[in-house]
C-alpha cells in the first residue's frame, strides 16, 4: 500500500484483499498477532481495541435517546455545520446508498443520515444516533479512530475488528474548532465496497476542512464580548483567549493565572506565595517580579493588586469538567476531560487541585461502573496505572484481556522495591 490510510488502491481485487483480511482478523483473534498484509494503522487499532476489552463479537451500545439526544445535539458545535454536510455529501450519500454520519470527539454518534434502505441494515448493528462508536467500544472503525487518532482513516470491510461490522466500509475525517484546533467530532461516509477507493477519504477529508473554515466564518473572534478562557488540562503551559489573542503562557504564569482564576475574591501576597512556590525560601520579591513580567504578556488591565485578583472573570476548562460533574453530567465531565491539569507543575495549590479534580472523576466513573467511560479513563496516560478503576472496569466488563491487565497490575504494585543501597 503506498499511502497507510488508504484502505484499497486503485486496481486492487476487493473480493481478494476481504479473503486476506478475514484470514488476518481470524489469527489476530485466535492469538493476538497481526499477519503482513495488515495496514499498520489497523494493526495499532487492532492491538488497542483489544487492550480496551472488545470483543469480535460485540455490538455498540446506545448512549443517548430521543430528548436527551436532542439536548445534546442542539448544545453540540457540529449542529452548525450540519446543513453544509447534507449540502455536499447527502445527494452523495442518497445515491449511492450510503450513509453520512457525523459523531463527536468520543466517538458517539450524533447524525446518521442517508438511504433508508441502508440505514435500515445500518440499525441491526446500532450505527444509530446516539450510539458510541468509540474505539473502546466497538474496536476498529473510521468515525472512532479518525477521533482517536485525530487524522483521517479509512476502514474497509474486515479491517473492522467487530465482524457484524465487516461487510461495511467507511471513511471519516476529524473536525476541529477553528479556533482552539481541539476536535470536535468527526464527519463519516458508510456504505459498501465501492468506498474503498482513495477518492472517499479525499472527498470526506474535504468536507471536514470546509466544515471547519464555516466555523471560522460563523464564530469570528468577538474581543467585546468573549470572556478570557483558559486552557490547562493535559497542558505544561496553559493558553489563555483574550482580547482577539490566543497566548501560550509559562508555567509559572499558568499556574498564577489557574490561581486567580479560581479566587474571583483575590489573593494576599502571602497567600499567592504559598500557593505557588513550594520553596519556602522563595521571597515575595520574586512573586513580584513574576507578576509583573505577567502583566507584559497579558497587557494592562488584567491583573490587579492588593489583593492580587483579576479585573474579569476568566473561564477555565477544569470549572467546565467541575460543573458538569456537580449536575451528575458524568458523560459530559469526561468529554471535557482531556487530562489533568498542569501535570508537570508542583505548586502546592496546583497539585492539590490536581489531585482533586481526578480523584472528583474516578469516583463518579466507579460508581457509574459505565464499561465504556471506565475503559476510555484506564487506557488513556493518566488512567494505565489506575488500579481501582482497572478493578471497576474488571468488574463491568470481565474480559480476558481487562482481566490479564488487572493481573499484571496489581502484581506490579504488590511486588517490593529492589534495594539499591551499597
């Protein structure tokens, strides 16, 4: 293959490459190795979705149904954008007897759109709205990885790791907010064998660009009206829209800025000190001077002293994911949840937030013993070692391979540290 995401070339025998396939899936099932002819993006997935838990024999499950459905399609940024996809891929999709779906940035299904006939066979494997396509679900397919790997992808027929999902073929394309570049779902065409070819995964890649760009068009930046937001989970440096601007900041500028967004009220000297600086040496002559070389990069107005506060409210990520966890929106919490915040900081207040906030989540995750939600917390970097919710998730979904991970991991942690001393 010369291009990796391109699931058949031009020329190339479908009915034989769906022979190969089905003999590869057969012996990645039967012992967990990936033969040659598999594309490496699908072996990766392979390997992922069976670390995940899924089964060849699984199906999706439904997420979300009729009102609550509605509600969140109609809060949803892709809504916006809906009308262009049916304007450029509905006729597509219509005649061809296809399908476009759009899902969002955790692989749950938001549109299935297209021939009904289509959509009728599509049902008997839950390809419905308010369906979770994710990787950790159901394994290998183009709306879940596109998200996953956030690039487009194209899944032909057995490439699929769920075998009721075989005879289909299907290639979908991230889509990102214009403005901060986090995806925000994925546009997807699902139909028969004649999507194989390279020009569907060209064709769906540019009906995702020109998504974005109308996002850009419907949603410019506004600096009389937007409130400052931060961006700090999963980020060293957190970046900060303000006034037209989008800054990268320091890390300690972060974490002040974390800080004081989080105290409307202010902060003593003393107390921003403590806060920050876990050196106890360090004097209120360089928070001073850290403050000050802040207010160059924000600009005047900002930042006030005495107490140190800021002049307008700055919205932050981690109050996004706080209050959708306080209104039981666990789904949601997650959905915002793209890592911890600051995770190499070691202010005192950060930390203690840190800590906090994921102790906030894995609480609710076990106590939902949602499989799906469970599986997505232990296979992302700040969840692998997790052994309670690998406990959790055992016990949701008892798997062979969750089982044999739990395994491993509670034998890593059980075991004593070797003796380095002379």
């Amino acid at each position: 293959m010369t291009d990796p995401w391109v699931a058949l070339e031009p020329g190339a025998d479908p009915a034989e490459r769906v022979r190969v396939l089905r003999r590869a899936h057969d012996a990645f099932t039967a012992a967990g190795t990936v033969p040659r002819p598999v594309r490496s993006v699908v072996a990766d997935s392979w390997r992922r979705s069976a670390r995940a838990g899924v089964g060849p024999d699984g199906t999706a499950s439904v997420e979300l149904t009729d009102a609550d459905l509605g509600t969140y399609r109609s809060e949803h940024p892709l809504t916006r954008v809906m009308p262009l996809f049916r304007e450029l891929m509905g006729t597509f999709a219509a005649d061809g007897k296809h399908l476009l779906a759009v899902c969002d940035a955790h692989g749950r299904l938001l549109w299935v759109e297209g021939h009904p006939a289509t959509r009728r066979q599509a049902e008997r494997m839950n390809f419905v709205p308010g369906a979770r396509w994710a990787e950790t679900s159901v394994g290998t397919n183009a709306p879940g990885t596109a998200v996953a790997l956030d690039r487009p992808v194209q899944v032909f027929a057995a490439e699929h790791f769920i075998r009721r999902v075989q005879p289909w073929t299907c290639a979908a394309a991230p889509v990102h907010d214009p403005r901060t570049g986090q995806v925000l779902g994925a546009v997807d065409i699902t139909g028969g064998d004649g999507l194989a070819h390279p020009h569907s995964l060209a064709f769906v890649q540019a009906v995702a660009r020109a998504a974005e760009s109308h996002l850009a068009l419907l949603a410019p930046a506004r600096p009389e009206t937007d409130p400052p937001r931060l961006t700090v989970l999963g980020r060293d440096e957190a970046w900060l829209a303000a006034g037209g601007r989008r800054l990268r900041l320091s890390r300690r500028h972060s974490e002040i800025l974390v800080l004081l967004a989080r105290h409307p009220e202010g902060l003593t000297g003393d107390e921003l000190l403590c806060a920050v600086y876990e050196d106890e040496s360090v004097t209120p002559v360089t928070l001073r001077a850290e403050l000050a070389r802040l207010r160059g990069v924000l600009g005047p107005g900002l930042v006030a002293s005495r107490p140190y506060r800021l002049t307008v409210p700055v919205e932050s990520d981690i109050a996004v994911v706080e209050r959708r966890l306080a209104a039981g929106a666990v789904t949601a919490a997650v959905a915002a949840y793209s890592g911890p915040p600051l995770p190499a900081s070691q202010a005192p207040a950060v930390v203690r937030l840190r800590s906090r906030l994921a102790d906030s989540l894995r609480a609710a995750l076990i106590a939902g013993r949602d499989p799906d939600l469970l599986a997505d917390w232990a296979h992302a970097p700040w969840g692998e070692e997790d052994l309670d919710v690998w406990r959790a998730l055992a016990s949701a979904r008892p798997t062979a391979a969750v089982r044999a991970r739990l395994a491993a991991l509670e034998s890593e942690l059980a075991a004593p540290a070797s003796w380095t001393g002379g």
